[in-house]
C-alpha cells in the first residue's frame, strides 16, 4: 500500500484525479469505479475541470457507483443513481448508458445484486476504484464483520453510518437503514484502488486501515490485500498514523514512472 500525504486538503483531491486520469488517458473505455459521499468530490471537481478545458474525455468511459441506499424513493435527490448523476455524469460529461449503480428499489433485491456482480463480470475488472472510508472503517456500505469474501449485497447501514449520513437528508429519520453494497471481494477485483480521506474525523480509521491488523472490525483493511492500493490523505487524517515519516520519504523518492503529481 502506498500512502501518500498531502500538502494540504485541496491536493488530496487534485494528486487522486492525477491518478485517475492517468487511467483515463491510458484507455478511453477503462471501467472506473465511483465513489459517493464527500471525500471524493474534489476529484470529481479536478477531472470536470479537465473535461471542461478540453485536457481529458469522459465520454466513452464505463462506470461503477460502489452502493445504493434501499427504499428511497425513484429520483431521490440523495439516492446515489441522483448523486452519480449530479456530481459525476453531467460534470465529466460520461455517457449515461455506461454508468451502473446498484438498484436499490427492485422488489427482487438479491436478483438486483446478481445482476450487478454480472454487469461487473462482463464489463469489468475495474480498472480503478475510488474508495472514501466511514468514520468506523468502512468501504463501500462493507460495515464493522462485513466478510472479506463478500459480494454484492444487501446490507444493515450501521448506526454511525447512518448519524454520519444524517447531514444529506433533513432529519435522521430519512437516512435509510439497508442499502446495496460491493462487496469487499468484489472491491479488491479491481486492477487499481485509489483511496482518499480528509479530516481528523477520519484519522482513528485511516489507522486502523493502514496500520492496524487486517481484521473485519476494520473493513478498510481489506486494502492490505490488495497489490496497488493508494491511500491519498491530509495531515489531519494522517494524524493517529505511526509511519508518517517513512512515507513522506518513500513519497519523495518515488521513481519517475509512479509519479503522479
Ligand atoms: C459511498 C461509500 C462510503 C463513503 C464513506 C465516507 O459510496 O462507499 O464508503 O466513502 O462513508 O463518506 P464521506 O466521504 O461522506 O465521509
């Protein structure tokens, strides 16, 4: 795992959209997998910025929302098919055909998950994952005990997730309880994860991740497993870690060709 600290809150974002577009240059099709919530959506903002100045183009390319929240409403402006649609398809310009996202409101829920592992199956491997990380590890909805071989499928949002959650809807109430999730198995399918976190809300986590033991209390752990994961963070988030030291230095001496900033 490469750990990157940055500069500050805002290169978090622009050194992750590097990374991403790297992948986008390199093949117009790649699958890239999306992320919601706040964490990721600087990089959102830095490759609509590229798209916009005619630097880099989205059109072709095939895209994954990693979960969706279960029974809100078709055309919630929080469910994330909304968000995606908000914050990724209209700024990036991505041809909304190409980009799936679990469905949350089929009567058949376990079909639905099927079906999406499916989708992943023939489109994919993904060829870059952005991950953010809840506050108590997770990734994806993969809360506290989620199966490192798990898949798509339904899942019990945990109460922290959900009062974390509770700032995009008008009271707690609304934040749905289930949601659709990857699974970690199917998250560490992809050739490529690209990890951001900010704030010292997240610092407890980000060690635990990275640190810690590989353990489902820590669902982010996971990406210890994984053979090309960056975990892009600010020093507020990197203020519970141990190693700092080596990986601003391991950071600092990258050879040319790992370099993405
Ligand atoms: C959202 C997702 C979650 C978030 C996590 C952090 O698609 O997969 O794992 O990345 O809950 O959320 P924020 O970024 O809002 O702090």
């Amino acid at each position: 795992m490469q750990v990157v600290i940055a500069e500050s809150t805002t290169q978090v974002g622009l050194l992750a959209a590097r990374k991403v577009a790297q992948v986008i240059r390199r093949r117009a099709d790649a699958v890239i997998g999306l992320a919601t919530g706040s964490s990721p959506l600087a990089i959102y903002a830095e490759l609509a910025r590229q798209v916009a100045e005619g630097e880099l183009d989205c059109s072709t390319l095939r895209a994954f929302a990693l979960d969706e929240y279960v029974g809100l409403p078709p055309g919630h402006p929080e469910s994330y098919r909304q968000v995606i649609q908000r914050e990724v398809v209209e700024p990036l310009r991505l041809t909304p055909g190409l980009v799936h996202v679990p469905d949350g409101s089929a009567a058949d829920v376990a079909a639905a998950c099927t079906a999406y592992e499916q989708k992943l199956a023939q489109t994919g491997p993904v060829d870059i994952q952005i991950l953010g990380i809840g506050s108590n590890g997770h990734i994806g909805f993969n809360e506290p005990t989620s199966s490192f071989a798990s898949r798509t499928r339904i899942k019990t949002l945990a109460p922290k997730t959900r009062a974390d959650n509770a700032r995009f809807f008008s009271s707690l109430d609304e934040v749905p309880i289930h949601c659709l999730t990857q699974g970690l198995a199917t998250i560490l399918d992809a050739r490529e994860l690209v990890l951001v976190a900010q704030g010292a809300k997240k610092a407890e986590a980000v060690a635990k991740m990275v640190e810690g033991p590989v353990t489902s209390m820590c669902p982010g752990s996971a990406l210890q497993f994984h053979p090309n994961a960056t975990v892009i963070i600010d020093a507020d988030a990197a203020s519970r870690l141990t190693l700092t030291e080596y990986y601003r230095y391991s950071y600092d001496n990258l050879p040319d060709w790992q370099r993405f900033d």
